[in-house]
C-alpha cells in the first residue's frame, strides 16, 4: 500500500522533466523571487500551454512543483544564479 501511494505522491520522469522546464523558464523573470510567486506563474503558463479545444489538460500539481523547486533551493547560490539566467544551465542543474 505504501508504495501505491508513494507512486502517486512521486511524479514520473516525464512529469518532473515537464515542471523542471515549467520552474527553469519561470525563473528567467528576475522579478519572481517567492515561492508562492514561482508557482503561480507556473500554473499559469501550464495552463496557457494546452488549446483551449484540448480534451486533457493536466491540473497543476504543486507537489511536484514543490519537488523541483526544493532542488533548485538546494543548489549553491552561484549556481541559482547561472540557473535563472540560463534555460540548459537551469535543466542541466535540475537533472534528476
């Protein structure tokens, strides 16, 4: 049972490569610093990046979004830097 639940809790290679890019491209906005301001602006552009006549549309799931971005606050100051100024740095940094 408990692993059940951990897949569930636990996003896919696919779906932590999908918020990697979501939080590397947000982060590029020098003016988004905060947590809260980061996801919201990740959910935004999620939302943004599907048709509107499109039949799936996945919900934004804060809990990975929470997954990556602890990642990214566990990297050295000079490297969250070369992050936020860098689409392939920020990916490369972020691997999993």
């Amino acid at each position: 049972m408990s692993f059940i639940a951990y897949k569930v809790w636990q996003p896919s290679q696919a779906q932590y490569e999908d918020y990697r890019a979501l939080l590397c491209l947000v982060i590029q906005q020098n003016d988004l610093k905060e947590k809260d301001q980061i996801f919201k602006e990740m959910a935004k552009v999620q939302k943004h990046s599907y048709p509107d006549y499109a039949l799936h549309k996945p919900a934004f799931k804060e809990r990975f979004a929470q997954k990556v971005f602890s990642q990214f606050q566990d990297l050295k100051r000079a490297e969250q830097q070369q992050a936020r100024k860098s689409l392939t740095v920020c990916e490369n940094l972020l691997l999993w």
